[in-house]
C-alpha cells in the first residue's frame, strides 16, 4: 500500500454537536463502517481513529516522542483545571513530575496502604447500615466516590478529609458537566452554558481550596521537611509521604508546581477506581453466576477476617471481576496525542499535526481479538496472554498509569470488604447508560440496594 495515501472515513467533516451527543456511537461506528484506520474532519482538524494493538502501541510506545498531548482535546480539557500536572505535562516537565511520583506508587509501597483501605470501606458498611437494614437506596457511584477520595488522600498524601468526600464528589460532577460538553456555534442554549461555566467555576474555587488546604495542613503538621521514599501503615508515618516528599527542600516544588501536582494526583486516583467499582458491582448484580464465584472465593480465601494485601494472589477472580468491567467499561475511554512530525501508521500518512486517537471503548470490543466481546466474562483474564496495548484501562507507553498497582490493590481490597457484608442489587427499573465525558461515567448515577448477607 503506499505510504501516503490517507485512511478511509466520512466524505464531509463531521457534526460536532451531533459527534458529542452520543461519542461513543459515533467512535463505533467509524470502526464498524471503515475498519481499523479510520480518518475524518471535525473542528478544523485531520483525526485518525486506530482500531488495533499494534497501532496503539506504534502512538504511545514505539514512536512515542513523535505524538505529543499537548495541544490535544484532553489537554485543553483538563488544563484549566489541573494546570501543568502530571496529566497534563510533557517533555522535561512530565519526566521530572513522574520520577518525583513514581516511588510512592510502586508496588511494595502500595501494598503497606491495604489496612488504610479496608478500614475505610468497613467504615462506610457501617454508614450504610441504616439502609441496609430498611432496604433503601444507596447512591453507590457517590458513595464509591468519597470512599476512594478518602483512600487516596490518607495512603498517599497523609491527609484525612472527612466530612468534604460528598461536596469533593459533587464538584468533580460540575467540572465533567463542563469541560467533557461540547459547544456548537452558535450556542444553540447560552443559558445552560452560562450555567455550566458558573458551575465549574464554583467547583475550581472548591477543588483548589481543598488542595490548598490540604498542603497547609501537612506543612503545619510538620511534613515536608526532608525527603523520605516511604510510607508508614498509617500513610503520614515518619517515612514521610508524596506530599512531605514534594514539598522537602530536596525537591523545591513551587507553590503552584504543588498545587498541581496534589489536584492531579487526587482528581486522577479516586475518580477513575470509583467508577471501576461501580462498574464492577453493576456488572456482578447483572451476571449473578459471576456473582456467586467470587463470593465464593471471598468466603474461601477469608473466612469473615479483613483481606490483606498478602491475599491479593489468593483472589484472582476478584481481579478479573473487576478487569473485566474495565474491559467493557474503561475508565478512560479516549487517548488522544497529537503528531509532531510526519509518520506512517498501517500504512498510511500520518502528517505533522494530526490529531491521532486509540480508543479503549472500541479496542476492549474488537472482534479480532475478543469472543462475545460485549459479553461480561471474567474468566477471559485467567492465564490470558493479551497482545501488548490491546488492554488498555491504564493507558499504555511511558504514559501508562503511575497509580494502577495501587488502584488495582484498592479495588480488589473494596470488593472482597463489601461482599463479606452485603449484596448490591440495582434498584428495578433504574436507567444505567454510560456517558463519556472525561471519565466514562453512569449517566443517572448508580442507585442500588444493600442487601445483608
């Protein structure tokens, strides 16, 4: 095939507005109707859509400094609110933030928070206890949501935010609310968009208050006056934690650096394991065979005691439950780089300046490489040798999730906890839609009844 010719796709460019009401349709669709390399117009720019392992891997690892995030929709997404983050950054600063981060998240790090997990998800049992004993309604993607702000924030930032983990929750709803909708011109309701900006604005003010907050607090504790690589069970113990090590005199991040840095981190840790829970429960209550094997294994493995991270091995249909809710229900459900200079991807022309796509939601469904791939079946993960950037939750190259051992570890631990005590069962009738703005989210949120053992 010659190398420049371009991938096959729609004639005309494409309706933004129409492209944003149902995203995930119109990714799908582009895939089913014009194979593994698609390309089309929308907004002034050349998108390429790539549908294989192969080619993800060429974007994100192989020739990965020629395709950049910078200039990209998640950087202009997430960049008024995140600033220069971990997320956000490239090159030289990117390469510094992630070796300053990567300690405090590989895995024998992580493994010494398994107590700071299993007593929150024990603590938030215990709130529900009321429900759970009358049978109403829990608004589980909520809950989830302060459960692993709570986690994050003890384990790795030594801080404990109680009593904000439902106002943090609503905050981040107002910011995907407006940053993942797009806005025709003209604005076809000026009002809804004022509304939304207001929102975000108000949400901005929060988020950054509690982050500021956060990093006063640990600096008036004492934290932060030397570096130290570990961390104490308790998670602010004297070996220190990523907050005293940012703010050490070893490392001199700024203000502003820090503020970045702490939204990032805590923005990107709760929010993509909470909808990964959620996900994972409503697939469960859905598939009450697959259901049954891992409270089988919970009951095996633990027999009523609290899991540990030491049990981690012993739970791999946990693991699967909930890797393969991320199959189907990817967390991040776009990767979007931008090609710096020109390049050849399956064949074809890849010129400077395009924007270059691989999305999670159509590879985790790809028909090449998935049996029954919109079926939920656990068992695909066990002993299954992936081809590399096929399995994406975490996304993939240098890039690749600095936080997955650790969300990996929290969800299992949060699963094998709550299905000691309870069933989640979804309230009858309720909608479940997923909606893809930053995250891939349920629409109407997740509302459900906790049944006793």
């Amino acid at each position: 095939m010659p190398t420049h010719t371009v991938p096959p796709g729609p004639a005309d460019d494409v309706d933004m507005a129409l492209m944003r009401e149902s995203p995930l349709d119109f990714i799908t669709g582009l895939a089913r109707r014009y194979g593994d390399v698609t390309r089309h117009r929308a907004a002034g720019d050349t998108v390429y859509l790539l549908n294989r392992p192969e080619y993800a891997k060429h974007v994100l690892k192989d020739n990965g400094a020629n395709y950049t995030k910078e200039g990209t929709p998640d950087d202009a997404m997430l960049r008024p609110l995140l600033g220069n983050g971990l997320l956000t950054s490239n090159g030289a600063d990117w390469a510094r933030q992630r070796h300053l981060t990567a300690p405090a998240f590989r895995p024998s790090a992580v493994r010494t928070f398994d107590e700071i997990v299993t007593d929150a998800t024990t603590a938030m049992l215990e709130r529900w206890r009321p429900s759970v004993e009358s049978g109403a309604p829990v608004e589980v993607d909520e809950q989830f949501t302060a459960l692993t702000l709570g986690i994050l924030t003890h384990a790795i930032l030594g801080a404990d935010i109680d009593g904000i983990g439902e106002g943090f929750g609503r905050a981040v709803d107002a910011v995907n609310r407006c940053i993942g909708h797009y806005v025709p011109s003209p604005d076809p309701d000026p009002a809804d968009t004022a509304r939304r900006y207001a929102d975000f604005g108000r949400a901005r003010v929060f988020l950054n208050t509690v982050t500021r907050t956060l990093i006063a607090s640990r600096r008036l504790s004492g934290g932060g006056g030397s570096s130290g690589s570990g961390s104490g069970r308790d998670g602010a113990g004297k070996g220190g934690n990523l907050l005293d090590t940012m703010m050490s005199t070893d490392h001199l991040v700024s203000d502003e650096d820090l503020r970045d840095q702490v939204l990032t981190i805590v923005m990107a840790g709760h929010e993509t394991t909470a909808k990964s829970l959620t996900w994972t429960l409503y697939l469960l209550d859905r598939h009450p065979e697959e259901l049954a094997k891992v409270r089988e294994e919970v009951d095996r493995v633990l027999g009523g005691r609290p899991p540990t991270a030491a049990d981690l091995q012993d739970l791999p249909a946990c693991r699967r439950a909930i890797q393969e809710a991320m199959r189907l229900y990817p967390p991040v459900w776009l990767i979007s780089r931008r090609a710096v200079d020109e390049d050849t991807v399956g064949g074809y022309h890849v010129e400077p300046g395009t924007l270059v796509c691989v999305s999670q939601w159509v590879l985790h469904r790809h028909p090449d490489y998935w049996e029954a791939p919109d079926a939920y079946r656990p068992d695909r993960f066990d002993g299954a040798d992936l081809p590399s950037h096929l399995y994406l939750p975490f996304g993939g190259g240098d890039r690749i999730c600095v936080g997955q051992h650790f969300a990996m570890l929290e969800a299992v631990l949060v699963l094998a906890t709550l299905l000691q005590s309870v069933r989640l069962e979804l309230v009858e009738g309720f909608p479940v839609e997923p909606e893809a703005l930053v995250t891939l989210r349920p629409k109407h949120g997740m509302t459900m009844i906790a049944r006793p053992r």
